[in-house]
C-alpha cells in the first residue's frame, strides 16, 4: 500500500513540476488524437450516414467490411501500415515512418471503421416514428442528412467518445510506426509501458492519471450537453 501511494505522490509531484518528459508525451497524444479524430469523423460520418440510411447494391459488403476492420488486432494494422510507409514501402518517399504523421494516419485507420459501424448502426436503428415524421418533411438531401445527425446527437456523441477513446489508449501502432522517439513521437500509452518496464512507477503513473482525466472530461462533455438540452 505504500508503495502505491508513494507512486501517486511522486506522480503528482511531476505533473506540478511541469516535468519536461511527462508533458512531451501529453503534448504529442493530444495533438495526433485530436487530427485524427477530426479527420476520421470528416470520412467516417458521411459513409455512416449513407450505409446506415440507404439501402442500395453492395451496402452489406461495406458494412461488413468496415466491421472486418473494427474487430482487427492493433498490431495488425500497425504492420499494414508499416508496409506501406516504410522507406521500400509504396508510399516510402513520403518519409512518413517514426513520425508524429504516421501516429495520425495510425490513429485514424483505427479510428475510421469504429465511426462508420457504430454510425451506421445508430442511424439504422433510429426510431421509425422519428424516421417516418423526418420523411414527410420533403427535405431535400442536405436537410434530411443534419435533420438525422440532430435526432441522433447523444447516439453520435458516443460514436465519437468509443473513437477517442481506441485511439488514445492504442499502444500497439504509436509503438511500431511511431518509433516511441523521446520527445518527439512518444505518447502518453508508449511512455506507460516504456516507464513501466524501466520501473519508473511514477512517471507511469502520473500519465495514466491524466489518461483517466481525458476519458472523464470526454463523459463529463457528453452529459453537460444532455443536459442542456433538457
């Protein structure tokens, strides 16, 4: 038990320290998940929409696609991904491996699919009294599509939460195309487990309490706005 809250002492102490380390892996975690969540959210949501609304030839054979890659090992990905971006790879003159570019296009690869499923499903098991009642406002496309995303806001919300939430606490990819480089591409859930194995407790420590810190402000966002809208 002392040896645990040593550990959450010597933690805070780094964070009110400003320590140099610990705040490098926070800067680079909140700047690649933020990028990559903005951009998966921009592709993801409108493919959502559209294999959630519309039922037309090859629906099923993306909606099972994008479930095919939801329930892929990180790891996996990471090695596609690596592939692809290391230097004999197709996209090798980009120089994109071990860089803080190869963590967002990793995050957003992961992040991607888990928007277009859950999206998806939430729009295709909207309540049809809601379905049936937007459809006899003779919307044109571009009204019917924010009127959906409006009914569906709090669904949406956690869409978007599950996403953050795969993409800041993934290890595997950040680990294998982001080099965990100090300073430079090491983020909070690389640190962890390199700080960890070196048996620096605290420094772990510290950067997992600031992990559960972005998990509560994500929640605590979501159900400020649902209360607002009461």
């Amino acid at each position: 038990m002392d040896f645990l809250i040593q550990g959450v002492l010597s933690a805070f102490t780094l964070l009110l320290n400003g320590d140099l380390e610990t705040y490098s892996a926070i800067k680079a975690t909140i700047y690649t998940s933020s990028i990559s969540i903005i951009l998966a959210l921009l592709v993801g949501l409108p493919i959502g929409f559209v294999l959630g609304f519309y039922n037309f030839f090859g629906a099923k054979a993306l909606r099972f696609l994008s479930d095919t890659f939801l329930a892929m090992p990180t790891v996996a990905i990471g090695l596609i991904i690596y592939a692809f971006i290391t230097r004999n790879g197709p996209l090798g003159e980009f120089g994109l491996l071990f860089t803080l570019k190869a963590i967002i296009l990793g995050q957003f690869i992961l992040a991607l699919p888990i928007i277009i499923s859950l999206c998806a499903s939430a729009v295709q098991n909207m309540d049809e009294k809601h379905y049936f009642s937007i459809l006899s406002y003779r919307l044109n496309p571009a009204q019917l599509t924010l009127c959906v995303i409006y009914e569906l806001r709090y669904s949406l919300l956690v869409v978007v939460a599950t996403a953050y939430g795969r993409i800041v606490a993934e290890v595997g990819v950040a680990m294998m195309i982001g080099g965990n480089i100090k300073y430079f591409t090491r983020t909070i859930t690389t640190a962890i487990s390199l700080e960890t194995n070196k048996g620096q407790f605290e420094m772990g420590i510290a950067l997992a309490l600031v992990l559960i810190f972005i998990a509560f402000i994500v929640n605590f966002l979501i159900n400020t706005l649902k209360r607002l809208d009461k």
